[in-house]
C-alpha cells in the first residue's frame, strides 16, 4: 500500500480510536483524480482520460449492536448522528453525501444494525478533483465491506452517482466516481462511458509533468450551468434522432449531423462533445508515441473548445491557461474538471517546473491578488478496504 496513505489510516484510525472508545474493525479509502483530457462527456457516453491522485478520503468504521448512526468528520470536527428508521434531515454538504450513501446502501442492502465512523479527507475541496466523489466512494466501500454486501465495483460506483443526483441534485455523469473506484497506479485510463469499460495506458511522461494550478475560486451557478448543459446536449440528441433514425445515442452523432440541430447554442455544445471525444482518442495516440507536444497542442485545443463550445470556464481559468501557454517549455493548458473555477491542467518539462509555477503564481497574484496552489500529483490506485 501507498506509504502516505498508510500513514493517513494510522492518524484516522487513532481519531476514531480516541472518539469512540475503541479502535475501528474497518478500514475503506478513496482517491480524488485528475482527468487529462474528456471533459464533460461523461454523461454524454464518450470518453475520457482520468487517474487517481495521492489524495484520499479514508473512513474508519465500526459496527455498533443496535440501530444507531454516529459519522464524526475529522476535518470539520463536526458529528451527525441519527436512528435507522427515524427521521433524518442531513445538515451541511458533507452530512448530505454521508446520509445519500447510507440510505441509499440501506434501502438496497439492508442494513441491519448501525455503526460508528470518522471520515478524514485530504482532497482539495472545490479544486475540480472530486471530493465528493471521494467520501461517496470511500464511505460505499466501507458499507460494502462492513455488511458484506454482495455488490460489484460498477455497481457501487452507480450508486454513488446516485448520491450526486438524489442528494446533491447535480445530474453528473460517472466520471469521478469511477476514476476514484478503478483506477491503478501509475496509469491513465482510456474510459468509455458508452461501455463503461476502461483500458488504462502507462502514464510515463519522460520529461514532462503534469501541473496542476488551482483558481481557488467556484461560482455559485456552477451546478445550475451544469444541468442546464446536460439538458442541453440531451435535447440536441433527441432532435438529431428524429431527423436521422441511424443515430440511437451520442455515439452516433458526428460532425455531418450538428447541421440538423436547430438551435445554434446546442450546435455548439454537440461540436465540442464529439471533436472532444475525438481528441481523447488522438491524446492516448500521442501518449502511446511519447509525442508530448502533440499531447499538448489537444490540450489547448480541448480548453478552447470548453471555452468558446462548451462555455463552462470562467475569466480565471483562461487567465491560468493563457499565462501558462506564454511559457516555452509549456506544452499545452486546459481547465479540469465541471469548470466555472477549479483547476488547470498544463503539461510542463520537467526541468522548468519550478520556473512555471512561480511565473503562474507572480502572474495571478498581480491580476486577482489571489495565491494559487500549485500540485504535481502522483497517479495512485483506486478506492480500497480492508477488516483489521
Ligand atoms: C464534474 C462532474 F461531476 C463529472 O461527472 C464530469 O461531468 C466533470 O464535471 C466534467 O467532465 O466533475
């Protein structure tokens, strides 16, 4: 196991120890993610190129003889506690995604007694690199391995988007989750959303890195804009299939059918879902040559057409993206994630790292007087749980 992340275990493990009085029977992890490239396809059916990163939400868990539920987060130094069967309102976001997962793992296993839990987390909040998916994974396989549920890993990760839509009302698509579930050390995943089935890719950069620089900004309307595109991408779908009976799904659009959408925002929306599909392909291409500058060059494009497309990044992502691109030795830039804040990606010579970030930083503390973060992420393995 990751040596970080045993360490992590061991300082959870002695807070729940010191919270409840005993050490816990349970151990279940989750990784946040990065995604190359593949950007809001996911609920679309295309594809996407993601790996978990070396930051994790852990749940340490202990069953308890009667009905009663007690969750303590470590980091917010918070506790919801309710009765199975009794009337629960969840409080904050946190609370939300732990009663989603609980009640919708009860309603479908059972669960027959209650049990105590601390949750600690290390994934940047509200940085594009699924948090929320983290303590949803993590706490499903805790449940999972606790009541030896008979669940598989797909299912489980479906009914942890079902926390997303049911609890949080965000109708995202299986991107995160399956990233933080799947993945394998030291690789990227080729994942497709129409098969829902991943290939992964060795992830050796030779001398280039991946940088990631946070805006450390989110807009309020960020959920809002993400369902309105979902709606919007679904609509152009139905209209393209009355117009051509060839096309049953998003996979059978292509560039020739985006004249049949009559609505020229939706246009714009079906052109980058399937120009971004094509370049999630090109992108693992490029990768397999070890060809980076053209791995780059799909980045950068991938930004513009999220940018202009898509419409979902905001003045501060391009201000990262269009700083990091006056850098020679940066070969390409995109926001990650849903967008509206968040991170970037950008794709930098190893040698000149240093020099990048603090050029991005200097830049964007003199335009938004804000101190970006700047993380260069190991690629981990996916969610994990073990009995002690
Ligand atoms: C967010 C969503 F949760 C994902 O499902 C995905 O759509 C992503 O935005 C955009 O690619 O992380």
């Amino acid at each position: 196991m990751n040596t970080e992340l045993e360490k992590y275990i061991q300082s959870t493990s002695s807070y729940f120890e010191e919270k409840y009085g005993a050490a816990p029977t349970l151990v279940a992890y989750a990784p946040g993610r990065i995604n190359i490239i593949g950007e809001h396809t996911d609920y679309n059916l295309g594809l996407s190129m993601p790996a978990a990163i070396n930051r994790w939400v852990i749940v340490c868990l202990r069953p308890r003889p009667d009905q009663n539920i007690s969750v303590t987060s470590q980091n917010y130094h918070d506790k919801m506690e309710y009765t199975l069967g009794q009337d629960f309102t969840p409080g904050d976001s946190w609370e939300k995604y732990v009663y989603g997962c609980i009640t919708i793992f009860n309603n479908q296993y059972n669960l027959n007694k209650g049990f105590e839990a601390v949750i600690w987390g290390n994934v940047p909040i509200g940085s594009g690199v699924s948090s929320s998916a983290a303590i949803e994974v993590a706490l499903m396989n805790a449940l999972r391995a606790a009541y030896a549920a008979d669940m598989d890993d797909l299912t489980l990760v479906k009914m942890c988007q079902r926390v997303e839509h049911e609890y949080l009302k965000v109708n995202s698509g299986l991107l995160d989750q399956y990233a933080s579930q799947f993945s394998r050390e030291g690789k990227l995943m080729i994942l497709d959303f129409n098969q829902l089935s991943s290939d992964y890719v060795d992830a050796d950069m030779k001398d280039w890195a991946w940088i990631l620089a946070d805006t450390k900004v989110k807009r309020e309307l960020a959920g809002s804009k993400y369902s309105e595109r979902v709606r919007e991408t679904a609509d152009a779908l139905q209209e393209v299939k009355s117009k051509d009976s060839s096309v049953q799904g998003f996979r059978d659009i292509t560039e020739e059918h985006i004249t049949l959408i009559s609505d020229s925002v939706q246009q714009k929306r079906i052109r980058h879902l399937v120009l971004e599909n094509q370049r999630v392909l090109q992108a693992a291409e490029a990768l397999s040559q070890k060809n980076f500058e053209e791995l780059g060059k799909l980045l950068t494009a991938s930004h513009q057409s999220l940018r202009d497309d898509y419409e979902v990044s905001c003045p501060e992502l391009d201000f990262l993206v269009d700083t990091a691109l006056q850098l020679p030795y940066c070969a390409g830039s995109r926001m990650m994630g849903g967008g509206f804040g968040g991170c970037t990606i950008s794709l930098v010579r190893k040698d000149a790292v240093h020099k990048f970030s603090n050029f991005l930083t200097d830049e964007y503390a003199r335009e938004y007087d804000i101190v970006t973060e700047l993380n260069n992420y190991q690629l981990v393995d996916g969610a994990g749980s073990y009995k002690i």
